[in-house]
C-alpha cells in the first residue's frame, strides 16, 4: 500500500429503493469490502435517503465531490435505472456543471435484472457510460448479471457456490481498481455467466411467485384485471 | 380512440421543447378524432416504485402507493396509444417520465414466460397499443440518440406494443419542424 492508495476514497451508491437489504447492496458492498482491504477509504449511499431532504442532497453532493471512484449499483427497473437513480444522476450532472470537480474521479456501475439474460441490462449501462462522459467522470466500466432474484439481497458469502463468478468478477475488479485500472474484460464476462441453469430459474422464479402469492392469500386473484374496463 | 400523452419535461427551462411537442401531439390526434389525455409528469405525485411487489402478489394489478399514479394508470390500460416525451437523459428517460414508466409494474403477471428468445413477464392486460416515444436532445449527440433509440425498443419488447415509433429532436426545434415531425410520427405509427 502506498501513500496516494491510502488516500483514495470509493463511494458505495446503492440505487436500490430496497436499500440495505436489496442485492445492489450486497453486489456492491462485497466490491466496497475488497476496496477497503486495498486500502481505500469507504461510503456507502442509499438512494431514498440521499434525496430525503437538502441536507440529504448537499451531504450526496459532499461525497461525490471527495471519491476517487463511485460504484453505482443497481437493479434494473424497466429496463434501466430505477427513477431515483436517474433524479440522483440529474442532480449530480447540474451540480458538476456548476461547481468542476477539483479531481481526476472514475465511476462504474454494478446492475442486475431479475431475468436471466444478461444482455437485458445493456441500455443502462450504456446509460451509465453516458453520464459518466457528461458528467465528467472517467467511465470505469459496467459488471451486469441476469438472475438477480437467485441473490434476492443476501450477502454473497450466504449466496453459496453458485455466486461464484460474481465473487471472482468482483475480485477481480476489485483488484484492477485498487491498482489505479478499471473493471477487467474478464470481471464483465464473468459476471455475465448464469448462476444456474435458464430453465431451472425460470421453473424455481414461478413456483417462488406462485407461492408467495398463496402465502398472501392472492393465489386466486393474482390474475386479475382491476382497471379492465 | 384514446391517447396518453405523458409529458417528462420539466415543469420550468429545458420543459419548453417538451411542452411544445405535447401541445402539437394534442392538435394532432384532436384533429384524427381521439381523445386524448395529457400527465404534466413534473406537476404530479407520483412517488417512486418501491419494488414491493405487492402489486403481484398482495392485491394484485393495483399499486401500494396511492397518489396520481393509480389515475396514470388507469388510462394509460384504457389507451390505443401511449406518447412518451422527455429530455434524452444520458441516452435515457428523465426521472418524471421514469417514475411513471416504474409504477407500469401492476400491467405485468409476476410469472415468467418466453418471448422474442428471451424471458419476460407477460401482460395483466389483452389490450395493446402504439408506443410513440420523443426525445429532445439540447446538442447533437449520436450516441445518446443510438441509447435511447435501444432502450425504446427494450420497452417495446417488454410491454409488447402494437408497434413502436422513435423520434429524436433538437430542443430548439422551431414551431414548423416540431409539427413536421409529430406528424410524421403520428403516420408512421399507422394513426389515423
């Protein structure tokens, strides 16, 4: 560890609305982990609560302004950010082209979608890469996965063996980062592989719907039509 | 015939070219004999999308948050077409447009089906419709309008739209060409 390592400083920004307990969480705070072993300073961010109030907003404004590096992690919402994310990342621009940045800063995005193909996630990376360029960070790459439900918010050493490749994706993006590099093409593909089969996610996704819609008393009614005319 | 024309711009500034391209759209399905029905999205309540789920599986196909989202939503399943106009917001939707889009969940079946050689959730609802989507960009940016024309059609593949009609202009677009262009869009989309 060297002195301008020590001094660096990585801002977790979770854009889950489900916060501490979604798997943007817990994707992003194993890389903060790594990140902190490496010898940067850590934050973490909720979205909900960074846009609460003004005071919320000034203290986003106040760690955006200080990290070295922004994490944005995510899940995919109709197939791209969630909507306080965007607000976030509108803020953020207007702010910047107010007030420079007085630093070199990178950003990356980690985002899941709760389909299996991981190519679903495509246009909010791009998005992403896209507020980087005009927002005036340098982009340091996107990790997306399909089958975020299979994590549904646990942390990955609970996740088992079947987060695998999302632990050694993030090892090893973790590892180019600290190292002053941006996410390896090795991190994006691993990333991208299937923690299980299609099929077998797609059969245990129904049956878990069916039966929490039991467990709610809506297996009746989870086909209705409430607004039909 | 029913139109929702959803209005993301800001209610202030950059909103100008967003409500200049609503009032054209209103002129012009009005002139084809719809009825149309406007969401200034900036001057809503709509809160965000809690990802709760209840939706699917509390009291399915009606949302837990009650504000003006339960009205959007009531006519955007009782419309023949659905009008998207928002700032292109690096390369995507502004949060207005966003938070509205977020709180469509309740049209979807939780379950998980085939289509178009991926898996997607199938619609609550047998009623489709067109989606014609706007964009205004303050200066030229290829790359912006190549993501928001790819996202656009990402929405299509999800919602499942009769037919999807992108159209990306400049903010500062004069009177004539915003009309030229709503029109043509209007046509293409097979309204009439």
């Amino acid at each position: 560890m060297n002195d301008t390592t020590r001094e660096r400083k990585a801002l977790l920004f979770v854009g889950s609305p489900k916060g501490l307990k979604s798997t943007s969480h817990a994707l992003g705070s194993y890389l903060l982990k790594k990140l902190e072993a490496g010898g940067l300073a850590t934050e973490t961010l909720l979205v909900g609560a960074a846009l609460h109030a003004a005071k919320d907003l000034a203290a986003m404004h106040e760690a955006v302004a200080a990290a070295d590096l922004i994490v944005f992690s995510f899940p995919l919402y109709v197939d791209q950010l969630p909507a306080p994310l965007i607000e976030a990342l509108e803020l953020i621009a207007e702010e910047r082209k107010a007030h420079p940045p007085a630093k070199p800063q990178k950003t990356m995005a980690i985002v899941q979608c709760g389909f299996p193909e991981t190519h679903q996630n495509r246009p909010a990376c791009e998005i992403m890469n896209q507020f980087a360029k005009e927002a005036g960070f340098e982009w340091a790459g996107g990790l997306a996965m399909g089958m975020g439900g299979a994590v549904a918010g646990r942390s990955l050493e609970k996740a088992g063996g079947m987060a695998r490749n999302t632990v050694k994706a993030l090892d090893l993006a973790a590892a180019s980062l600290i190292g002053g590099g941006n996410v390896p093409r090795e991190a994006v593909d691993l990333m991208a592989k299937p923690l299980m089969p299609k099929w077998l996610y797609r059969l245990v996704g129904n049956w878990g719907m069916k039966s929490q819609a039991r467990k709610h008393g809506a297996r009746k009614t989870v086909y209705n039509r409430p607004y039909a005319a | 015939m029913n139109a929702i024309i959803l209005n993301g711009g800001p209610a202030n500034g950059r909103g100008s070219a967003s409500r200049k391209i609503r009032d054209t759209a209103v002129k012009e399905f009005q002139s084809l004999g719809w009825a149309v029905r406007v969401f200034d999205l900036d001057g809503l309540t709509i809160k965000p999308c809690r990802g709760c789920f209840a939706c699917w599986l509390k009291h399915p196909g009606t949302c837990a948050i009650q504000d003006d989202g339960e009205e959007y939503l009531r006519t955007f399943i009782a419309s023949d077409a659905a009008v998207w106009i928002t700032p292109v917001t690096f390369g995507g939707y502004s949060s207005s447009l966003k938070k509205a889009l977020d709180r469509t969940i309740p049209t979807i079946l939780p379950f998980f089906i085939r289509a178009h050689g991926e898996i997607h959730h199938p619609q609550r609802y047998e009623r489709r419709r067109k989606l014609l989507a706007l964009g205004t960009l303050r200066d030229r940016d290829a790359e912006a309008e190549r993501v928001f024309r790819g996202l656009v059609q990402r929405n299509a593949i999800n919602m499942n739209p009769l037919k999807t009609n992108v159209c990306v202009m400049s903010e500062h677009a004069d009177d004539a060409e915003v009309t030229a262009r709503v029109k043509d869009l209007i046509r293409t989309a097979g309204i009439a």
